[in-house]
C-alpha cells in the first residue's frame, strides 16, 4: 500500500513539475515575450529603448496611445498570466518613471466619470463611436498608479 502511494505521488510531482515547465517554455519560448523580459531585467537605458511616445493617432485610427511606455501586453494576448480561453482585456502600458510622474491622456474625446474613491481609475463615455458612428461607448482606462504615496 505504501508503494502503491508512494508511486502515485512520485507521478503527480512528475505531472505537476511537467505542467509548470510547460507552461513557462510557452510563456518565455513565445518570441513576444522577448521584449517584456527585456522590459522586466532592463535598466533605465534598456527601459528607455522600449517606450514609445505617440500624441497622434496612426492614419486610419481615432484612438490615440494615452500615455507614454512600453506597451507589454496587448488586447487579446493568450499569454501568461492570461491563457487562449481568458486572454487579456486591456492594453498594458508600463512607465519607467516614479509614480505621478507621468502624464495620461484620454484616448479619444468624452465626458470623464471618475468617483470620488477611486484611486486610479477612469471611464469615459463617448457618445458617437468613431468606428461605429451611432452607437455610444465607455473606455477604461485604470491602473494609473502602481503605489499609493
């Protein structure tokens, strides 16, 4: 009986340990991944050939890119921690500089909602899509602050 346990535990370390280094060969394997490790190991010089900087729009889109920073994850993305069956609902843009420091700009004009207890949230409410005139959307945009000073 004890064999017989001592087997199956050795087996579901076995699984476990093939589960984790499955998952982080895809995770650090994925060619995308490349720059966000850069982004996490870099300092500032390394850091500061990542971030992108961009006031207009691209030709074509209404949006624009509301802060400056290297854009780590984007909308969709399967990659960890997210996964194909629960991607990413965001763009995530990192900043290198301390908290506060840097400015953010609403993606596209509207009417900004924010309550008074929200420490780094926004929403905002664009009554005539761009892309779809006639329809009213909300955006969010949050995580603005990393630490509470």
């Amino acid at each position: 009986m004890k064999r017989r346990l001592l087997l199956l535990l050795v087996f579901a370390l076995l699984l476990l340990t093939g589960g984790v280094a499955l998952t982080l060969w895809r995770s650090y394997g994925d060619p995308r991944s490349t720059p966000f490790l850069q982004w996490a190991r870099g300092n500032n010089a390394t850091r500061e050939a990542l971030i992108v900087t961009e006031r207009e729009a691209c030709p074509g889109a209404p949006f624009i890119l509301p802060a400056d920073g290297f854009i780590g994850l984007l909308y969709g993305d399967p990659r960890g921690p997210y996964s194909a069956s629960s991607p990413h609902q965001g763009i995530d843009i990192f900043s290198n500089d301390a908290p506060g420091r840097v400015p953010v700009y609403a993606a596209y004009d509207g009417y900004v909602t924010r309550e008074s207890n929200w420490k780094s949230s926004l929403i905002i409410r664009v009554p005539d899509d761009p892309l779809q005139p006639g329809r009213e959307i909300w955006y969010c945009q949050t995580q603005l602050i990393r630490y509470l000073a």
